[in-house]
C-alpha cells in the first residue's frame, strides 16, 4: 500500500518504529491498560485490542484513556485531531514520546487511518463524519490488525460506547469567586457483546492537579465510617 503523503513525516518523528514493529505479535496482551477508575466501563477492565470505541462528551475522557495506555508502553496515533493541545495531554499523564500526530489528513483519511492502523496500538479518530460501509471495513481492519480505534465522536457499529454527562465544576464560592479546582462528571458505558450492559461510574474528571479520580458514593463513605 503505498504510504499516503499526509503520513509522509511520521518516519523522521523520535522513536516511531514500522509498521512491522509495532503490530501486535502472539504475545501481545489483549487488554491495553486504562487508569483503575475507567477499568469499570470496559469489557475486561481494558481496552481490548481488535474492538473500536466512541467517545462522547469529553476529550478529556479521550486523554485519560491515552494516558495509562502510553505509560504503559503502548504506541498512539492522532488523526483529524488539530485541536489536540499536547500541554493538557502532558497533563492528564499521555507520554507524547509514545503518540505521532497526523492533525490534517484532508481528503487521505482513509488511506491515513489504514497505515495508521496497521502500525500503532491505539489510533485516535477525531470527529469526522464516516459511512457505515466504510466504518464496517475499518473496522474489519481493526479487528485483524489487532489495534483499538477510539474516535472522538460517534462510530457505526461501535464495539463499546462512553459517554459523559452531568459535569459539575467545584472549587467556587456562590458568590462566582474563587479557582476551579476539580470537574465531576458521570461516566457511562453501553456496547455489544460483554459490553451490552450499560455501566456507570462518577469521576472528577479532572481531579485535583490534574488526575482521574473516582467519586465515591455517600452510601459507602457512610458505610466506611461506620465501620
């Protein structure tokens, strides 16, 4: 397949490997890791390689899922992402030594989105508008490549669903004064398979200082105090 021309620079990035190199092998795990608090809303308690994942609400919910599995030695692509700010990526925890940008593919996407597939273990898909017949090939490819594609915005067919609501910022007083501190948010999963349940988990998103952190409920923090 010949490499599209918007891929063109991705060999000349620190640390990117081939596509050979990096397709997952017999012994690759089949879970990508997630930061503990997402492990609720996903089959496993990962990412599984193979499966694509839409993500709605929040791109911070996307850097949080970036995050753990770049720390964790696996490789990521961003595509038709330009607003991705690497600055609040750093912040959540994503190693950007271990992500490749393609912000524009213009009218390559596709052709992109393949090599990309091909070569990373995790690709991100920023908001674009794809075919149900074009997605089902995608994510055909997926599946065989053994990749997770997680696009920010819905995916015909997608494996797993997350999507958040309810957000809630802490750190004013009624009077509007004061600093934002933490943004607490509902978390919630649906898909096929292992995912068809629906799941749910509250989180601030972010935390203090930038980190994911679960909610606990008042039933259990009464229940702990109790104890």
């Amino acid at each position: 397949m010949a490499v599209p021309e918007a891929l063109a620079g991705l060999t000349a990035i620190p640390g990117v490997r081939t596509a050979a190199q990096l397709s997952p092998g017999p012994a690759a795990p089949e879970l990508l890791t997630v930061l503990p608090p997402l492990a609720k809303l996903l089959p496993g308690g990962g990412l599984r390689r193979g499966s694509t994942v839409a993500v709605g609400g929040a791109m911070s919910l996307v850097l949080a899922l970036l995050a753990a599995a770049t720390r964790d030695g696996s490789w990521a692509a961003v595509t038709a992402l330009p607003e991705l700010g690497l600055a609040a990526a750093a912040e959540f925890g994503v190693d950007l030594e271990r992500i490749a940008l393609v912000p524009h593919p213009g009218a390559e996407l596709t052709g992109v989105l393949s090599a990309l597939v091909d070569g990373f273990d995790l690709v991100v898909l920023g908001p674009v508008g794809i075919q149900p017949q074009l997605a089902r090939r995608l994510a055909g490819r997926v599946r065989s490549r053994g990749t997770v594609l997680l696009t920010v915005g819905p995916w015909p067919g997608a494996d797993v669903e997350l999507r958040v609501s309810r957000r809630r910022w802490h750190g004013l007083t009624p009077d509007g004064y004061g600093h934002l501190r933490s943004r607490e948010v509902v978390a919630t999963s649906r898909g096929r398979g292992a995912a068809t349940r629906p799941s749910s988990v509250r989180l601030q998103l972010p935390g203090p200082g930038g980190a994911v952190a679960a909610v606990e409920s008042p039933e259990r923090r009464l229940a702990e105090v109790a104890g």
